[in-house]
C-alpha cells in the first residue's frame, strides 16, 4: 500500500464521513488491499475481499462518493479487520 492509499483509509475512518473522496482513490486502494473487482449492470460495482462483500454505485456524473457510500466501504472494511 502506498502512501496515497493510506491517506485514503485513514479518510474513510474520520469523522466526520468524508463527502469529497474520490471514486479512483478508492478502487486503487481495494485494489491494493487485495479485493477483487466485478462490473455489474448500470454503474453497480462489486468487491470481494475474502468472505466480506461489498456493492456500491460507482459515482455520476462527479466521481465523488456520498457519506453513505464512504460509511458501507468502512463497514466493509471493518468486517474484514482492516483498520488504519
């Protein structure tokens, strides 16, 4: 994991939620924790990491996610033991 992508895990733990990260942050930083990504129909994306799965809605037209989104990437993260 690079610097980049820990500046982004620990984000996604702050408080308050963050409404500004990136969409690109965060698929390179599943990506480095090893999750395995999947297209669905429409904007719907699907991460595996081991047992845990997480789908979310990949952002339109801004690729900025919403608190919502950032909260279930935590809670994703969280089921997985991955913690800053």
């Amino acid at each position: 994991m690079n610097n980049r992508q820990r500046k982004t895990l620990e984000a996604i733990f702050g408080e308050p939620t963050p409404a500004d990260l990136e969409w690109s942050e965060l698929a390179s930083l599943l990506s480095a924790l090893g999750a395995e990504r999947s297209e669905g129909s429409g904007s719907r994306v699907r991460f595996k990491l081991g047992d845990a799965k997480l789908v979310i809605h990949r952002p339109h037209p801004k690729p900025v996610m919403d608190r919502n989104a950032v909260r279930a990437v935590r809670a994703f993260l969280i089921a997985r033991g991955i913690q800053p």
